[in-house]
C-alpha cells in the first residue's frame, strides 16, 4: 500500500480517488469493467447468457458496443439473479466464446480498502464493513457521507438511495 503505514486508524482515507454508483436493488452485484476480456466475434445484444462457478445462474449482459473485430467493448448488466461469489469469473456466450468479466459482490476497488459512503436519499444503509461485521445505519440524512471503510452494501433493509462508494 502506498501511503500512511501502520494500524486501520493510521490509515484514514482523507480524499477520494474514485467513486462507484451503489446499486441497492436486489441484485447488489458489479461487473468489474478492468476484467473486462473482450473476446472476438460478439455483437451489440441484449440479455446474453453467462456462465461460470460462482455467477449467478440467471445472470446476463448487455453488450453496448464491440469494435471492428468483435470484441466487447462496452458491457451492462441485464439481469442479475442472486447468490453470486464475489470476484467469480462469467464467461460471456457467444462470439468466439473467449470472453469474461469479473463479477463483484463488493465493491470494484475495495479489496484491500473499504470505501467511504455518501449517500444522496435519506434513509437506512445495511452495510458489510472492512472488518467483515455487518451493521445497519438508521437515519441517515440525505447528503451524508459515512466514514466508515464498506466493502458492501446489503439490499436487505437499505432504503437510503442515491448512494456512492468513495474510494
């Protein structure tokens, strides 16, 4: 790690390098787009299958853009199932059949920091904390930001919205 050294209370982020939109409906689930293996032979298509140990048996993708070659260049969830195994690799069908992204449960760029939480709606967040405990925020008010270190949040009981991971 570059930076203060030394025990998590050394280590308090001050300012963000990047920001994720926190998605809280039920799916909870990223596709981490600096995974992205592009593959050849796709084409621009909605509701493409994945497969792979951990995906989500239900999960597809959008695939928004490829270029000259086939190879995807730009790619969304469609349909995310449930009970996906964080950074599991999805082998996208089709094309040439070579490509994958990795599916994230946590967020994309919290593996060895937890984010700080704004959130933009009022409301409860039911977060997974770097530590691994789980705890639930009551009441936060819109234009807050958390400084805890979250790895995730939890749909079950989060009614806050508009929510960023600020890492």
């Amino acid at each position: 790690m570059i930076g203060v050294q030394g025990n998590e209370a050394a280590q308090a982020r001050v300012f963000a390098h990047d920001a994720t939109v926190v998605v809280t409906d039920a799916r909870v689930l990223w596709l981490d787009l600096s995974t992205l293996i592009g593959g050849t032979g796709y084409a621009v298509a909605a509701g493409v299958a994945t497969s792979g140990t951990g995906v989500p048996a239900a999960l597809t993708i959008d695939i928004t853009s490829v270029d000259a070659d086939g190879k995807i260049t730009g790619i969304i969830i469609n349909a995310a199932g449930t009970a996906g195994t964080d950074d599991s690799l999805a082998i996208i069908a089709g094309g040439g059949g070579n490509a994958s992204i990795r599916a994230r449960t946590t967020f994309p760029g919290s593996d060895e920091r937890g984010c700080c939480l704004y959130v933009g709606g009022a409301g409860d967040v039911n977060a997974v904390l770097e530590s691994g405990n789980t705890v639930l925020f009551a009441g936060v008010n819109a234009g807050s930001f958390l400084p805890v270190l979250t790895k995730q949040v939890l749909s079950a009981s989060t009614t806050a919205t508009n929510m960023l991971a600020l890492y």
